[in-house]
C-alpha cells in the first residue's frame, strides 16, 4: 500500500552520518579532510569546523554560500561553528529542510585541536532532535607521528582525543622524524584504545572505506555491525598483555603520566540482567562515575528476553536510547560492555555487575538490596 503524501512527510528522514574528526593542534585534520573530500564517497558531505580562534582554511575556499556557510573546492558546503554546536546543526537542519542549503547526505565534524570529543559527542547524543536527526558514525582521531607523544605526554586532551576514538589515524610518518617514532607511538596508541584500528596515512591506509561508516549500523544493509563496533576481543586480549606487562615489571605506573588515567576493558558476563537491575547498573554509574565515563559501548543480555540483546551507547553521564536487536548478531550470547575510561577502577564496574546478576560477593550489596533501595533513583530509567 502506498503512502499518502502527509504520512510520507510525517515520517523522520533517515538520519544523517556524522563524523567526529579531531586530533590535537597541527596534527594534521585538515590535510587527511582535504584528502577524504577529493574521494567519490565524500561528495554531498556537510564540513563543519570548530575553529578556536584563526581560520587557517582559507586554501579551502572558492565560494561564498550564504553567511557563514561556503563551497569548498571539492563541492562540499562548509560551515564554522562560531556558537554553539546545537544551535550551529539546527540552523542546517532547518536550511536543509527549507531547500536553502546544497543537500547532504553525510557530516564531518572538524574539532579545534584543543578539544575534548567527550562533551560534543554528549551534546549531540543528548539533544532530543539531534539525536533522530543525525547518526553518530565515528571518531576519527589524527595523530601526529612527530609530535604525538610528547604531544601526548604534555596534553591530557590530546590522549581522550585518542581514547574515545573509533579509528586513530597517524599522519606525518613520512617525515624522519615521524617514522623514527612511528613504531613506538603505535604501541602507545594500542594500549591506550585497544578497539580502535589504527591507520598509517602516508601509507594510503586512511581511505573513505576505512573511516567512514563505523558506527554500530551499516547504511547499505541497516543491519547492526556489533562485533566489529565493539571491538570488544581486541580490548579483552590487550588487557591481558596489558596485566601481562604489569606482571613483570616492564611498565611502570606513573601517576603523572595522562595515559595512566586512561584505560579500556570489557565487561563480559554470562549472566542476564534482569531489567530493573540492567537501569541500576547505568544509573548508578552514570550518577556516581559519569564524568569518568569516556566512552561506554556494549551489547546486553536481559533476562525478560534473552534472545533479544540490547545495545547501549554513552558518553559520561548521556546515555543514547538503548536499542532491542531482533537477534545476536554472532554466537556469543555473553554481555559484552566496551568501558573508557578516566579515572574509574574496573573493580567497581565489576563489583557493581556482580552484585546486580546476583553473583554473591564479600562486602558488596546483593540485586535484592540495591534494587530495592528506597534512596536508589526512581523507576523510568532506561527501559522505561
Ligand atoms: N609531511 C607531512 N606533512 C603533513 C602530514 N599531515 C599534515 N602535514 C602538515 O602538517 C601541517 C599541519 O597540518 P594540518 O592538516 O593543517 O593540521 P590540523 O590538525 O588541521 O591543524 P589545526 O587545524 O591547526 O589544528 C601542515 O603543514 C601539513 O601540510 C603528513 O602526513 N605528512
């Protein structure tokens, strides 16, 4: 049966792929964008830079559009964001509704070098509107193989930028410089975000295929793509390098160093949460811990419907909508939760799962206790 015309309309438009590009001062963001836009599948892609300060894009530039909107040599309409980020999308997403704007089909984000991804990646999945109108497809984070560690070592943006990315893009190994330091900075960056691919500009390993379309959905099947999204595999066997190191002294704890505040793991768990318990367990992180919440990704096993997971996404205390799969996309029933994070023992993570699938613990509250505490946050949580 066809639509009618107004239920065609009523209908939301499929949301739009936005990427994060980010990566600290002078790593290199705009020579990898100036590479990406020349490429087929960057045609009808929105550029949005949040410049602080100097514009120093002027090369990119051919055509004044309308206000501070301008085409770029490649075709592409690029926008600075001299506000604020909310306002800047819903200004385009009206100019774009009203056919005042060239359309596009896909947004690439480019952070100001000093930029701490976390908070846009917040402010976009906890607006109402952005959030059905836009799909978070990925971070990209660029670093520089010169300068990277010690651009690392000085700046503690510089390393979330790293850590909450999807893919970590090294530029500049072309240089001395850079290919002296390439080796060790690529280890550094592994252990840091292991789930993230990590790609060699110079060698042509940074493509559109690469980078884009690495969020949890694939646009040309609209199946989900958990497994490689996650990525949970690689974090799990770089924790056990990571202790493995640890075991034998060859990496030292120093408090000073930003990396060390860092880490990732993975949750894994054989045991469904119940719902109730399931909203606990991000309600309490989220309250207790959600500043130290860089990135949280997984996938859910609940017990109402056990062969139905949940995918959850969050950004410190913003969780987006979990979403119900029809199936597991693999054999692995297990729960399965991707946590960056700053600052946050990964004891508490699991000592909190523990007691919430009622895996009995000394010295910790059991499902019964905490579900029902009368001080615990009220019902229509996440699942409602
Ligand atoms: N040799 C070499 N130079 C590079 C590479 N990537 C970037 N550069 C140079 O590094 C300088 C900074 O690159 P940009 O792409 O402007 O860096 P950016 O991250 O956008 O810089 P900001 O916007 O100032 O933060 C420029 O002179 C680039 O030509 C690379 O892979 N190899």
């Amino acid at each position: 049966m066809n639509d009618s015309p107004s239920a065609a309309q009523r209908r939301p438009p499929p949301p739009i792929p936005l990427t994060i590009l980010t990566g600290f001062l002078g790593a290199g963001k705009t020579t990898l964008l100036n590479t990406l836009l020349a490429a087929p599948e960057l045609s009808d892609t929105l550029v949005l830079i949040n410049e602080f300060g100097e514009i120093g894009l002027d090369h990119l530039f051919i055509e004044k559009v309308e206000g501070d909107m301008v085409m770029m040599s490649s075709g592409c309409v690029c926008c600075t964001i001299r506000g604020d980020l909310v306002t800047t999308l819903e200004d385009l997403l009206r100019r774009l509704d009203n056919g005042r704007i060239k359309p596009f089909r896909r947004v690439v984000l480019e952070t100001t070098g000093l930029a701490d991804p976390a908070p846009i990646l917040h402010t976009i999945m906890s607006h109402p509107y952005l959030v059905m109108r836009f799909r978070l497809d990925g971070v990209i984070a660029v670093v520089d193989a010169v300068n990277g560690e010690a651009t690392l070592d000085a700046h503690e943006e510089a390393v979330k930028q790293a850590a909450v990315a999807d893919r970590l893009v090294i530029a500049k190994t072309d240089l001395p410089d850079g290919a002296a330091h390439a080796a060790r900075l690529t280890e550094r960056l592994a252990a840091l975000n292991p789930g993230a691919r990590i790609l060699i500009a110079a060698k042509g390993e940074a493509t559109p295929q690469a980078l884009l379309d690495c969020g949890l959905y694939d646009p040309a099947t609209k199946t989900p793509r958990v497994r490689e999204w996650l990525n949970a595999e690689a974090v799990e066997s770089a924790h056990h390098d990571h202790s493995h190191h640890h075991d034998h002294g060859h990496r030292h704890h120093d408090v000073n160093r930003h990396d060390d505040h860092i880490q990732a793991f993975c949750l894994t768990g054989d045991t469904p949460f119940t719902p109730p318990s399931f909203d606990i367990f991000i309600d309490l992180l989220r309250h207790t811990h959600g500043p130290r919440l860089l990135r949280v990704k997984g996938i859910v096993a609940l017990s109402d419907e056990p062969e139905r997971p949940v995918v959850i996404h969050g950004v410190q205390h913003v969780f987006h909508p979990p979403h119900r799969l029809d199936a597991w996309p693999d054999a692995d029933r297990r729960t399965r939760i991707v946590f960056i994070v700053k600052d946050l023992d990964r004891a508490f993570v699991e000592g909190l799962y523990a007691a919430l699938i009622n895996r009995p613990a000394i010295d910790t509250p059991d499902a019964e206790a905490l579900t029902h505490n009368p001080l615990a946050p009220a019902r229509g949580g996440l699942l409602g």
